[in-house]
C-alpha cells in the first residue's frame, strides 16, 4: 500500500528509485568478554568478514579500474596483514568479540601508523574505512559511508556531510532524502549542485526500510512509499512537463520589462563548472573553496593546486564575473589543522574570516594562488570573505587583499546580523555585498542550520529575514554598490522575484535552479516584483509571506 511522508523539498524534481542508507560512523563495538569455548568460532568469524572484506575490495577495484584500483587493492592487502590477523585472534583467545577485537587491533596498528611520517600517517583513513567495514560486517549493520552499490539509488540518510558527499557517485545518486536539515543544508546545497530531487527534515526517513522503492518529490515535499504504477507515471509525467517547459528559457536573468538581474551558478570546484555553463550561468556569484581543502585536513593545499583549480573555474567564464569566496573553514565545515576542537559553541566561534585572520598565511596564500590565477585572464574577479561582522573585519580583509597584490573587486558576505545592520558602515571598506541567507537566517533566528527540528526558522521567506536583506540592498544602492544574493534562497523561483523587489542586484544558485528562476523573473516585471515584496514584508509568518507574494504575483 502507498503511503505519503512529508518533508521540506529542497531541490526540484522528481527521483524513483530504490532507497540505500548512508551507513553511520561505526559504534565502537562493547568491550564484552566471551567464554573460552567460543574463541574459535570468534577467531573464524573474524576471519571470514578480513576475507569477504579484501575481496569486495578487490572486486570494486577491478571494477573501477586506474587509480581507485591501485588504492583499493592496497586497503584489500591492508585487511589481510598477517600481523593484523595475528594481533586480533590474540585478542580473540583472551575473551574478546571478533568485532571487539578487530576494533582494538586495528586502533593498535593505527596509532603505529599515524605516527610515522607523512606518508603512512596518510594511509590511516584508508585503514578506518578497512576497519569499519570489517566490524560492520560483523555487526551486521550498513557499511559506514556513502553505500556499496552498482545500482542508482535513493540515498537516505540523517544528514550529510561534506566530507561524506566528496565521496558520492552522481550517475548512481536518483535522490536524496534526509532526516535532519534544512532548506540551507549542506545536504540540500549538494543535492542543488547535482541537480538531483531531494527532501530533507523528513521525520522517520531513517526507518524506511533498505530496498523500499520510493517516489521523491523534490517541489513538493512529498516521499511516496511503494508507489503504484499510476502514481509512478503521473510523477513522471509531471516532471517531464516541468522540464520541458524550462528548457524552453534562455538568455541573461531579467524581468519581464527588461530590469537585468545576473544569474550566477554557485560552484565548488572544477567539476561544478560544466553544469554552470549548460544551465547559462551568466558568470560565478559564489565558488566555496573550502571543498579544495577537504583531501587532506592536516594541512592547506600549496598555491600551485590552488591556483590551478581557480584557473580552470576562471577560464570557464572568460568575460564573466566570477565572484570567489576565501576558505569559508569552522562549525559544520571544521578542518583539523584550522579549526579549535574544543569550542563549546562551534557556530558562535572561530569560523570564517575569523579563522583566516589567526592563520593569516592561508589567506595569503589563497590570495597570491587567485592573483596568480587571474594573471592574463580577461575574467572580472571578485573575491569576498566569509562571516564579516563588522567594518572592522571588512577592513583587515580588504587589507590583506591588496598586500597581496590582488587586482579583483573586494566585497564582504551579509551572513551575520551585524552586517547588514550596519552594512553602509561595511561599504565604506568594500566594494560589493553578497547576501549569504543561509547563515543570515541561522544567526537571526538562532537556529542551527543542521537540525530539522528547527527547519521552521530556517525558511528565508521569515519577514525578519526579507527584513535584513532589504536593510543591505537599500545601503548598496545608496551607497552605489552591488548587492547579491547567494544563499540558497536565491533558488527558490517566487522568492528570487521577491528579492529582485528588494532590490537585490544578482542571484547566484546551484546550477540546476538557473532555468527556473530565469522563468519565474521573466514572467513579471519589476514593479510586480517589488509589490510582491512589500507584500511579502507585510506579513507575520514565513507562510503567509509566500502566500502574500504568490497571491501579487499571480492576480496580474
Ligand atoms: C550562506 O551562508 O548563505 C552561504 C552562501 O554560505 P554557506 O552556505 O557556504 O555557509
Ligand atoms: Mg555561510
């Protein structure tokens, strides 16, 4: 029988498919002791899992093939070490499970490991995930991490990190659905960027169960459970429709009666770029470069790397605007060797521009690889920090950018309060404002941006919300500057015609919402957009703002 959940759609579209479950971190299996007699069948338990796990590891590589194959069939011969099978039936013939012993074997051989020089200390990722797929096994739950299959699938998980999306496959991933989160996410950011359907602050998508075939409806909220056919084609049809009528817009961001607002694609790398210029991005309004520094979280990575993958996102938009945000590192993106592991309050602390201005040798290494980038590029940069709170930090930030001999435009995110309250006081050090809604709506809300129970507050309609941004655009304007919007309520098609009211000067999102808001903008003229807006402020709730906007723009 079917049955409908609901949660928050976060990315448009329609997904079918069979649900697979993120695998969460490995428990650390009880330290319980066995009686004498079950050693052996222990020892044989262990051994059969060491086995079927080097297999399905050889398997996969072969499957693979290049360098994937060379790295996995070095896990493989991990698992097999005859010191490490040693060392576990040890632990075995003194009373240990088979999971608990290959769990202290392996933290015993990883501590060897972590602590003999760069290379080896390299390879101690590679040996968890070894390990935690032998104790998975053995428990019986899900492998940890992005799941084992060939299959596309529906990915449900609690919430994702970015950490474990680097890791997804994105011709196997139909959907996503998740329990935790909301429309700021980091779970419904990467779904954008893939351009696949997903929901997110699903109560219960944790016990649906492995294998369930399941509709996801990314506009509307919808998950349904075993769908029967006629449910199937009517989605389907539905989805088709809508991107049939898409694929019909073209050309820059603009309202109907010709006021232009830039579409820009956010990215996080090279790899988002093709999408970017396929959906007619008009330039990049925001590369997060934080993803280039997640392979290796013991250090930066050198300014030649650097510089080589700006490269690639500059020369993607030759005579665009592209607008590069500096490491963005602390709270839910922490990096080992920035961020202090002993904040009580990680979104209160040190993160962003604050943590490059107490490693101010990684933002100037990031800038001299962007000026080095940039060299002989006819490419308009523009480079913006993170987490301005004041003019105080727009002013070191500026700083810094011209001691490193940096030619781009220098502008400062609107993610706290602070700023856009007193975002003509941040103008006078910069030149440009970039509206990240995402954290605007976390701080103005106090409400975290990773848990779902507080998804409510997280909605950027919250008239307090159009407020702030309404507040930065009118000190841009008067102050003669640039005011864009790059969070993710630029996405959403009705709220980028709002915002366009409020006078914001672009719009930069995931990739794959450019054709749906070009539509939606290009349906209403500027007035209209500005009425809506009014509308929309006028109102108590988040509902009744998008009610309030729907209702203007629809009636004329
Ligand atoms: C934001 O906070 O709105 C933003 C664009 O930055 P991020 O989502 O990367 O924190
Ligand atoms: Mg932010």
């Amino acid at each position: 029988m079917e049955t409908t959940l609901r949660g928050v759609g976060v990315s448009h579209g329609v997904a079918i498919g069979e649900v697979r479950h993120m695998g969460t971190a490995v428990l650390e299996p009880p330290a319980k002791q066995i009686p004498e007699e079950e050693a052996t069948r222990e020892q044989g338990r262990a051994r059969q899992a060491v086995e079927a796990v080097a297999a399905d590891l050889i398997a996969r590589g072969s499957l693979a093939g290049g360098e994937a194959q060379a790295v996995l069939e070095a896990q493989a011969l991990m698992a097999q070490d005859p010191e490490l099978m040693a060392d576990v039936e040890r632990r075995v013939t003194v009373g240990s499970t088979a999971e608990r012993a290959v769990y202290d074997a392996f933290a015993a051989y990883r501590a060897l490991l972590a602590g003999a020089g760069d290379y080896l200390a390299g390879r101690v990722a590679d040996l968890d995930d070894v390990r935690n797929r032998i104790v998975a096994r053995l428990l019986g739950v899900p492998m940890p991490g992005v799941p084992d299959s060939d299959e596309p699938y529906v990915l449900v998980a609690r919430d994702l990190a970015p950490a474990d999306t680097a890791l997804l496959d994105p011709a196997l991933v139909l959907g996503f659905v998740t329990e935790e989160g909301g429309p700021t996410s980091h779970s419904a950011i990467l779904a954008r960027a893939l351009g696949v359907p997903a929901v997110v602050a699903l109560p219960g998508a944790g016990e649906i169960a492995e294998g369930t075939v399941v509709a996801v409806d990314g506009s509307t909220g919808e998950i349904v459970i075993d769908p029967d056919e006629a449910t199937r084609a009517e989605l389907a049809r539905a989805a088709e429709e809508r991107k049939a009528a898409l694929a019909a817009t073209s050309g820059p961001g603009a309202t109907s009666d010709g006021h232009t607002v830039p579409l820009l694609a956010n990215v996080g790398g090279p790899a988002d770029v093709a999408a970017a210029v396929e959906a007619g991005a008009e330039g990049v309004g925001l590369f997060r470069t934080e993803f280039l520094f997640l392979d290796d979280s013991a250090k930066a990575p050198s300014q030649e790397k650097q510089a080589a993958a700006y490269r690639q996102v500059l020369e993607a938009f030759p005579e665009g605007r592209v607008v590069v945000r500096v490491l963005d590192a602390g709270a839910d993106k922490p990096l080992d060797f920035l961020t202090p592991g002993d904040e009580p309050n990680p979104a209160l602390g040190v993160r962003g521009l604050r943590t490059l201005l107490d490693h101010p040798e990684v933002l100037r290494t990031q800038l001299l690889a962007l000026a080095e980038a940039a060299e002989g590029l006819p490419v308009h940069l523009e480079v913006m920090a993170p987490m301005v709170a004041d003019r105080t930090d727009a002013r070191a930030f500026a700083d810094a950018c011209r001691e490193a001999g940096l030619r781009a435009k220098f502008g400062a995110m609107v993610e706290i309060p602070s700023a856009a309250l007193r975002a003509r006081s941040i103008l006078q050090e910069v030149e440009f404002l970039s509206l990240g809604t995402n954290d605007l709506a976390q701080y103005a809300f106090a409400a975290d941006r990773q848990v779902g129970a507080v998804a409510r507050l997280q909605d950027p309609w919250q008239p307090a919300l159009l407020d702030l941004v309404a507040a930065s655009a009118q000190a841009a304007r008067a102050e003669g500057k640039s005011c864009g919007v790059c969070g993710e309520a630029a996405s959403d098609p009705l709220l980028a015609c709002v915002l366009t009211g409020l006078g914001v000067t672009s719009l930069s999102m995931g990739a794959a919402s450019i054709p749906y808001v070009r539509a939606a903008l290009g349906r209403h003229t500027l007035a209209q957009c500005e009425r809506a807006a009014v509308a929309a402020r006028a109102a108590d709730t988040a509902d009744e703002a998008r009610l309030a906007a729907r209702a203007v723009l629809s009636g004329e």
